[in-house]
C-alpha cells in the first residue's frame, strides 16, 4: 500500500538517507529504529509527504504520493510527529476535535461521539476539560494520539488508511507505552497501514510485524523483528554489547551492562 523504492534525501551536501526502500501492507505493523541520527524521522517525514526526496519514488495505494492533494493525504493518513508545538489555551476535547477538521463531516452528534471515543480508547476522558497547557508531558503525548486516532477513525473511500507515529513512546510510562502500541495494533486490525518509530527493540520484538533498522541513513536489515534484531547487529548499530534473549514466548534484548566500558 505505501512503496517506497531507493529514496535519498540530502541536506547541506550530506546525505542522510541513501538508497531507502521499504513496504508497509494494509494491516500490518512496521516499525522503524536505529540510534540517533540513523535518518528515521526523516524516513517518516518522506513517507508522509511533508518532504520530497532528493531521488527515489513513493507510492500511496498505488499512486504517487505527489498525486494525493493536501487534503485527500490528511483523509487517508494521520501523523504524530515527536513534538507537537500547541500554545493556546484549547480544552483536551477541542485538541483531539481537530483532527476531524479534514474528515467527512457527520452530524454533530456522530462528531461528537467519535471524539469521545478517541478520548476514551486512549484514556483522556477524564481530562476532557482540562486546558491543554496545564497537562504534563505524558498527558499531552495522549492528547496528541487521541487526535491522530481521530482523524483516521473511519474508513473512506478514496482508499486505505495509514497511521504514522514518530516516536510516540517517548514520553509515556511503561503502561502507557504499552496501551499506545496495543491502539496501534487495534488499527492495523481494522485495514490500517501503521509506521512506527521506535527506539526500544523490545517494544519492536512485542507489536512489529516487520521492521527496518537504519544506521548512518542506510538501511542494515529489514523483515521479521525476531529475525533482524540479532545480538551481533544490534551490538555493531549501537555502539553497546547487546544479548538476545531466549527464554520465552519471544527473543528479548537485554543491554549487558557488565560489559559495558567506562565513558
């Protein structure tokens, strides 16, 4: 559903991704990590649409993503980027409103239920008249997947949905973290195209169907979680000495802090 074949995108004469090619299926999980500066912000922001590649091609159901207008692309597919910058003083139920502003428009009462819905699968209705401002990090990053959930709540018919969160872990706690990537997996379930970033190989092992692993703007494995996540691979990318754990249903990573140098 979204292709993307040999992308480079360059800046100031320095490349930071060469040669990208990735597919992500309707309902299917891809997840993206690698450490920082890897490129992987700039990859969702390529897939998205917000940037256009130096070279390579991108396709969107089929057609090329320069051929989806503003409007139609913010119908088919939400983005949560890192931060969100929001200065006024809106109340939580008005943020997550937001994203229906490019929706098909129901009656106010059909609107006023999926906003409630949103707030409540991502566990904000209690905060539903708090202003914006005064939230917390955790609190804000909530309000900010509620809206994206919003926006992509239906299904239309110009064609399949796609989710796009840019590290939405990152300020959340471990439950949080968890309940976020579970909403992702509930979308993927109903058709959704969902692109994660992620920074926590462990959280890829749990809800990845597929995941690329960037470093330096290349990519250096692609496919299964369980089959590119190998102890060698990960202990070359970042930079640490990485386990691979097998004592489970499923590998986990255990950094080996015994190992570790000092700085």
């Amino acid at each position: 559903m979204l292709t993307a074949r040999d992308l480079s995108y360059v800046v100031d004469g320095r490349a930071l991704l060469r040669g990208i090619s990735v597919d992500i299926g309707p309902g299917t999980v891809h997840a993206v990590l690698g450490p920082n500066g890897a490129g992987k912000t700039t990859l969702l922001r390529l897939l998205s649409g917000e940037l256009p590649p130096h070279s390579g091609t991108i396709t969107y159901a089929g057609r090329p993503l320069q051929a989806w207008s503003p409007q139609q692309l913010a119908r088919l597919r939400a983005v949560l980027p890192q931060r969100e910058q929001l200065g006024f003083a809106f109340t939580v139920e008005e943020v997550v409103a937001l994203g229906r502003l490019p929706c098909p428009r129901h009656r106010i009462e059909r609107e006023t239920e999926i906003i409630a819905e949103a707030m409540k699968i991502s566990g904000i209705s209690h905060l539903r008249t708090r202003r914006y401002p005064t939230l917390s990090g955790g609190e804000r990053a909530r309000v900010h997947l509620a809206r994206v959930l919003a926006q992509i709540w239906e299904p239309v018919e110009l064609g399949p949905r796609a989710l796009m969160l840019d590290e939405p872990t990152a300020n959340l706690d471990l439950a949080y973290q968890h309940h976020c990537l579970r909403l992702a997996r509930r979308f993927a379930a109903q058709g959704v195209a969902v692109l994660l970033v992620l920074h926590d190989p462990n959280l890829v092992l749990a809800y990845a169907d597929t995941a690329t692993l960037l470093c330096c703007g290349e990519v250096i494995a692609q496919g299964a979680p369980a089959e590119i996540l190998t102890a060698a691979r990960l202990t070359q990318v970042y930079g640490v000495p990485i386990d691979v754990m097998h004592d489970g249903a499923r590998p986990w990573i255990r950094v080996a802090v015994d190992r570790i140098g000092p700085p």
